[in-house]
C-alpha cells in the first residue's frame, strides 16, 4: 500500500501545537520520528519527555538510548523475545529499579486490562543496525502489545520503512530549519554563551545574517541546505563563536574544508 500513500499531504505541529501533538500520540500510541543525523531527534524527545513529566507526574517515563545497551541487545541476540525479559530489562537496566515495590508497582502498569500511565521512548534505532535489528524490532513488537501508553522511536530515514512495516505507522520528520529560525538560533546562542547586553542585539543580528550568507556562497548552499540543520547550525555557532567579540571581516577566511 505505501505507493498509495500521498507524502505531500501531510500535517505538522508547530511548536506551539505541542498539546495536539501528544494528544495524537495517545490516540495512536505509536510515534515514529525518522530523519537525518543532526535534524534533533533525540532533542525532540528530550523535550517531549520534560512535558509529559510536567503534565502527568504520576506517568512511569522510560527513555531508552539503544546505544547504551548493545551488550545486552548482543545476549539477547537469536533468543525469543517475550515479555518477561522486556519487563525485566525495562525496569531493572533502565529505570535501575531497586525495591521490590517499585518493582511490583511498575510490573502491574501492564498488567491492567486498560491502557496503561507508561511512556516509553526508544531513541537511535539506526545506531544498533544492523547487528541487534531484529532483537530490538522484537522488543519493540512485545512493547506494542502490552498496555502502554505511548511508544516513540527514533531512527535515521534508511530504516525507516523498517520500522513502518513492523509497527504498522507511519513516520513524522522534522521541519528543517528556514534561514530566519538559523539566524535567530545564532543570536541566542552568542547572547547566552557570550553574556551579551541587549543593546548588542543589532549587531548580532547583522552578524548572524552575514555569517549564514557568507557559509551559502562560500559551500554554494544557496538552498541552505547545510545550516537548515539544527546541529550543523550549532556547530556554526560554536566555530564563530569568538569570532563575534572581534570584527565580522574574519568571515573572510571561511572555506568549505574550514
């Protein structure tokens, strides 16, 4: 069915569409986010994770960096996945649980007839491919079918249909950064990191702007391609930070090997 499926009818969430957005996710339950490295994925679920803290207290958050437990994942390799081991590895390795009650108490999330006050975000599943694939889309699947409340995973777009195919959802990116957002990213960052006063503010603007077209004709991104991504934004920030205390003719020396 995927030729089917119009990609350029689709709908977006601004940041201040961020209720909506997790309201979708409980209505869906499972959120994909597939885009490039540097697009700030795992960003976005920190993010995430910091309002559903605030607006469901009560919630058990599980955030899983695939990365930090590929020694597992390797013992875990060519084994059945089922939910004893998920259970057991969710509450013991990552949550770090110690008590026996907070270990009943979370066990008993799922085994409730409705859905459950459980979060889970699994963040880098293209990092573990593809040697632990299948182990983690096994675990993924016991996960699916216990009573959770929402299942977000990252992932990089060559994996994507991967993780479409297996949880049966369709995937949300990430809208790249326009030419005023990095601008105003660049202006932020060198007035919080450089204890600017307000009445720099003009010349940051004017900095800013002169850097982003300067990098353009420079790496001919004239698209801005290279800096509408938010890392490689911050890479640019950090490389010109000081930079910014001297004059901007040092823009000259930028070079695409720089």
């Amino acid at each position: 069915m995927r030729k089917y499926i119009d990609a350029h009818k689709s709908h977006s969430y601004a940041p201040s569409d961020l209720e909506k957005l997790l309201q979708e996710a409980k209505n869906r339950r499972v959120m994909i986010i597939a885009d490039k490295a540097g697009m700030g994925k795992t960003t976005v679920l920190t993010h995430l994770s910091e309002r559903i803290k605030h607006k469901y207290p009560s919630h058990w958050l599980v955030r899983i960096n695939l990365n930090e437990y590929t020694e597992l994942l390797k013992a875990q390799k060519d084994k059945i996945m089922n939910k004893e081991w998920v259970l057991e590895f969710v509450s013991k390795e990552v949550l770090k649980l110690e008590s026996h009650l907070e270990k009943e108490l979370f066990k008993k999330s799922f085994e409730r007839n409705e859905i459950s006050n459980v979060v889970v975000m699994v963040d880098g599943f293209d990092e573990i491919c593809p040697s632990y694939k299948e182990t983690v889309l096994d675990m993924l699947q016991v996960l699916k079918q216990t009573p959770l409340e929402q299942l977000w995973v990252t992932t990089r777009p060559h994996l994507r249909e991967d993780l479409e195919d297996n949880l049966q959802q369709l995937s949300y990116t990430l809208q790249p950064f326009s030419e005023v957002e990095q601008v105003e990213f660049l202006k932020k960052f060198w007035f919080e990191n450089l204890n600017l006063e307000e009445n720099d503010q003009d010349r940051l603007q004017n900095y800013a702007e002169a850097l982003i077209s300067k990098l353009s004709q420079s790496i001919t991104d004239m698209d801005r391609e290279f800096t509408d991504m938010p890392l490689q934004t911050r890479m640019l920030a950090e490389t010109f930070n000081v930079d910014f205390i001297s004059e901007p003719e040092l823009l000259s020396r930028l070079n695409l090997f720089g």
